[in-house]
C-alpha cells in the first residue's frame, strides 16, 4: 500500500528501483554496516509504483543464518511525507522572518526565559556593538548596555521587567544605548514583549529597540530655541 503495488508485484523488485535517488541506497547501506547492521529513523525518498515520491523513515537490521552469516535485511517504514512537508514550510517561514528582521532598521534581539540572547539582528548588532557570534549566549544586559540621559544611572533589566508581568514594557525616560568599548552612545526608544509559546508559557522575550538619536537632538535644540534669544543666547522673556 505504501508503495502502490499489489502483493505479487513486490516480490522481486529491485531495491534501488524503490529508492528515487539511487545513491541514497548506498548510503543506507554504508550507515547500517557501520551501525553493526541496525539502523533506526533512516529518512529516504521513496519512489511509488505511479511514480509518485514520498518521505518514509526506515528502522532496518540484518538477519542471519544459522551460521550466523547476514543472510538479507528486514525492517519497517513509515510515510513521513506530511511532517517533511510541515517541517519545510516551518523552515520557509522562519526563513522569510529571519530575513525580514535582518532587512528592517530597528534593532532586534530576542531572549529565552533566562533572559539569555539566542537571536540578535545586523541593526542590533551595528547599535550595541557586539557581533552575533560573541553576543549569543550572553544576558541581554552585558550586551545592552542602557543608562538613562539625566542621571547617568544603568537602567533596569527591561527582560526582568517584562517577565515579571508578562506584559510589554517600555525603558522608561531617554534611554542612551552604550556600544561595546565605549565609543559611541545613541538615543533610543526601546519595547519589550513576552513570547508566549501554545500553553500560554512564556518562552523567552523580544526586544525592539531604533535610534532616535537625531531626533533627541532636534527636541534639544528646538526646546532651546523656543527659550533663548537667537542673537544673545540669553534667556527670553517667555522663558
């Protein structure tokens, strides 16, 4: 049934005619010798009887005579052609999200439920400091150094803030992003959601965070002309 064919049209069909690509046989023959002739979840494409392709998993092993000399191989397969086909539209999809996070202009970093970094996009990367491969791993705030523009003083853990009460949360005030080795510093504005995964746990954070530091700056500037003399500098009259 699995292949199409009757009962006694199977017998005596050639393996590699079943196999769609013959050289996969011999890697399956290879794995299983070299797995002392067991071999357990062996994912192959398979080619039906009305030259349809399925996935199948296969659980093989020798039999052996009375001599104990391997006489042939007998074993089980399963059609895994749905999983496969979910499998690569999971993969197509996290595949379109990933590109789409690294092509927008906000930073984004995503965290487990420890508040550990396991995704940081080429912004993030750019803004903090710290390429990808030395910041994952690390908690969010070794790489996201954050201190508040009046007082100087670090901010709170946003992660911690946010998996307290599992709601998104705001870094309060004008947060000032500090890159790695301290040689740049930019305004930000900077939100935190929880990821939930389908029992409602939260599984992790996502932390989305853009520069604002050009735009800080025309406030500043525009909040200083609105209460000083343009020719004197001086105090004005409304201020």
């Amino acid at each position: 049934d699995l292949l199409g064919y009757a009962p006694e049209e199977v017998i005596g069909v050639e393996v590699a005619k079943i196999f769609a690509d013959s050289a996969d046989l011999g890697r399956f023959m290879q794995l299983l010798e070299r797995n002392n002739g067991s071999l357990r979840g062996y994912e192959a494409l398979v080619r039906r009887k009305d030259g349809r392709d399925i996935w199948v998993s296969k659980n093989a092993q020798y039999y052996r005579d009375d001599a104990g000399a391997v006489a042939g191989i007998e074993g089980t397969s399963h059609d895994i052609t749905s999983l496969k086909r979910a499998q690569a539209e999971l993969n197509a999809e996290k595949e379109r999200a990933l590109v789409t996070l690294a092509a927008i202009a906000d930073g984004v970093i995503a965290t487990d439920a420890e508040g550990r970094i396991d995704y940081i996009n080429p912004v993030a990367e750019m803004l903090t400091g710290w390429p990808a491969t030395q910041a994952l791993g690390k908690p969010l705030m070794e790489v996201l150094r954050v201190i508040d523009e009046d007082t100087r003083q670090l901010a709170d853990d946003p992660v911690r803030q946010c998996l307290r009460t599992q709601r998104t949360y705001r870094i309060p005030g004008h947060p000032i992003l500090l890159s790695a080795g301290g040689n740049a510093e930019y305004s930000i504005e900077a939100r935190v959601a929880p990821i939930f995964d389908e029992q409602a746990q939260v599984t992790g954070t996502a932390l989305v965070f853009h520069d604002v530091t050009e735009l800080r700056g025309l406030a500043r500037e525009m909040s200083y002309q609105a209460a000083h003399d343009m020719l004197t500098g001086l105090v004005n009259r409304r201020e």
